[in-house]
C-alpha cells in the first residue's frame, strides 16, 4: 500500500512540474516578442541556446519549490 501511494505522489508531483514548465515557457512565449520556435527551426543556434538555457533554469526552480517541505 505504501508503494502506490509513493507511485502515486510521484505521478501527481511529476504532472505538475510538466504543467508548471509548459505553462512558464508559454508565458516567456507571450513576454518576449522574438518568435524562438521560428529561429530555431531556421537553424539558429543562440536562439536555441536561450530556450535550453530556460528550460533548465524554469525546471531547476519547479524542483527546488516541490522538494522543499
């Protein structure tokens, strides 16, 4: 019984950091005018730079808020 219910925290914390990172690069979508999805698909590497480098920093912040009691 413990199992599942660790399965299942792990699963509704795992859907929320999903949530949590898709809706903030939509919001940096929104924010800044540069259209990145364009650039990158053209081949340009500092744009795809700047989304790596957000995705890592949005999900470093959503995994120090749910570790954290």
């Amino acid at each position: 019984m413990i199992i599942l219910e660790r399965v299942a925290s792990t699963a509704g914390w795992t859907v929320l950091a999903v949530l949590l990172l898709y809706g903030s690069v939509r919001l940096f979508d929104l924010i800044d005018p540069i259209d990145y999805r364009a650039e990158v698909r053209k081949g340009n590497l500092a744009a795809a730079l700047i989304v790596a480098a957000l995705l890592i920093a949005i999900a470093a912040i959503i995994i120090a808020v749910i570790i954290t009691p």
